[in-house]
C-alpha cells in the first residue's frame, strides 16, 4: 500500500529500521518484518469499519504470521 503522508512509512523506520544507511538509526526491533494495511484515504480520512476489519484480518493472521504487535499510525 502506498503511504499517503508517510507517518507510517516512519514509524516503521523507527521501529524496525535495520540501520543500513546509518547505524545510530537502527530501530529497536531490526529483525522485525512490517505488514501493512492501508485504512484511511490520501487525505487522512476513513470508517472506524475499515481499522476494525484490519485488526480483525491481523488477529486472523497472527499464528500464520507471527503477529506480535499492532501499531496503528491513524493521525
């Protein structure tokens, strides 16, 4: 999914970020993979339904894909 205003682009930097650029930007979690959803418009808005199906769809996924955390960057 494309990131519109990439806040979710940095969060997932900062927290995953693997520090190949640069090692003092490494995330706390390097070794972590990023699953995106894409919930809200290019304009910042969206249904409360759309977040709710997107945290439904990763509890689904978690055992399949190992899902620990959910980071939501609505805003």
């Amino acid at each position: 999914p494309y990131d519109d205003n990439g806040h979710g682009t940095h969060v997932a930097g900062c927290a995953a970020g693997d520090g190949t650029i640069d090692a003092r930007y490494a995330g706390a979690a390097q070794k972590a993979n990023i699953l995106s959803m894409k919930v809200l418009s290019g304009s910042g808005s969206g249904a409360t339904s759309g977040i709710v199906k997107a945290i439904q769809t990763a509890v689904q996924m978690k055992e399949d894909l190992n899902i620990k955390v959910i980071n939501m960057s609505l805003g």
